[in-house]
C-alpha cells in the first residue's frame, strides 16, 4: 500500500457530507442526490450516528419540497429567500457550475459541504427562519438551473434578490420599491 494513496478519501467524504445532511433533517432522496450513496447506507448512518435523536425528533418522510410557490408566499418569505439566496452566492454555492455535478462527485460533495456552511449561517442571522434546511437544497438546485426562479441583481440599490425567469421586467427588491411593495 501507498502512504499517499488513501483509497477511502471519496467515501468518507460522502459519509462526512451525508451526516451533515441528516443534522440538518433532511430526506434520504436529498442526501442521496448529492453524495451518490444508497438509501440503504443512508438509512444505516443515521441509526448508527444519529439513533439517541430519532427518539427526540424523528425524520421527515415523503418526497422532498418541489413547489417553487413556496418561496414567494408571503413578504417575509420573499425576504427570507433573498437572505438565503444571498448567503449562497456568498459562500460559492451559486453560481452553478456549467456542467452538472454527478451525485458523489468531488464537486458535488465541495458544493453540499458550502451548502450546509451556507444554511448553517443563515439560521444564526435568523433563528426564527421559515425555510428548512430541504428549501434550501431546493432552491439551490432551481437557482442554479435558473429556471423558474434566478438571480437578480436591484437596478436601485444592486443587491442581490431572487426573480421570476418569465417576469417582463426586473422589479427592485423589498427594501428599494418601500412600503407599497
């Protein structure tokens, strides 16, 4: 054996990344996703790892979130989204690469651990925040196909916001159109 070949970096990266996922609650099918491993050995980490907190709170179950209408819901969550969105770009999580990322891959596994950086930041400037940790992998994956929602840049002030891709014109953000926004 080589000293400088480590044969198990990739795989224990996958389980490094995949534990994090499932501290932040998220579903198999979103783990599976981004670090290329089975249901199966998603399901025996978390009894292996995490099996004294299923008692406590147990996982969500179901498919993972998929309606781009829960983002523009309400002001605050219009708000929230911005913040996230914001949180992401900054981090390196977006923009999306050019090329897809296979699920697994060194990229794929970099992007997940930015990603969990990025909510990680997010729900220490909002403790109270409405958007879960399975939102989050959600709308990273929407802002990065930039469809239906993308990246927007405020023509007023130039923060970053999150727009409609069918929308005729660029609105400024919450902050810049006021109150009668």
């Amino acid at each position: 054996m080589r000293i400088s070949d480590d044969r198990y970096q990739g795989e224990r990266e996958r389980m490094v990344l995949a534990l994090r996922f499932l501290h932040h609650e998220a579903r198999t099918q979103t783990i599976r996703a981004w670090t290329g491993l089975s249901d199966d050995r998603i399901r025996k980490l978390y009894r292996s790892y995490l099996g004294d907190v299923r008692r406590a709170s147990p996982r969500h179950r179901g498919k993972s979130p998929h309606q781009v209408a829960y983002f523009t819901r309400s002001l605050r969550l219009i708000e929230e989204t911005a913040a996230l969105a914001t949180t992401l770009w900054l981090t390196g999580v977006l923009p999306a690469p050019a090329a897809p990322e296979p699920a697994g891959s060194a990229a794929a596994l970099a992007r997940g651990g930015l990603l969990c950086t990025a909510f990680e930041a997010y729900r220490l400037a909002r403790a109270a925040a409405l958007i879960s940790f399975e939102h989050a992998a959600f709308l990273t994956a929407v802002l990065s196909r930039g469809e239906p929602l993308r990246i927007a840049w405020c023509g007023a002030c130039g923060g970053l916001m999150v727009a409609e891709t069918v929308a005729l014109r660029v609105r400024p953000c919450l902050h810049c159109a006021g109150p009668a926004a």
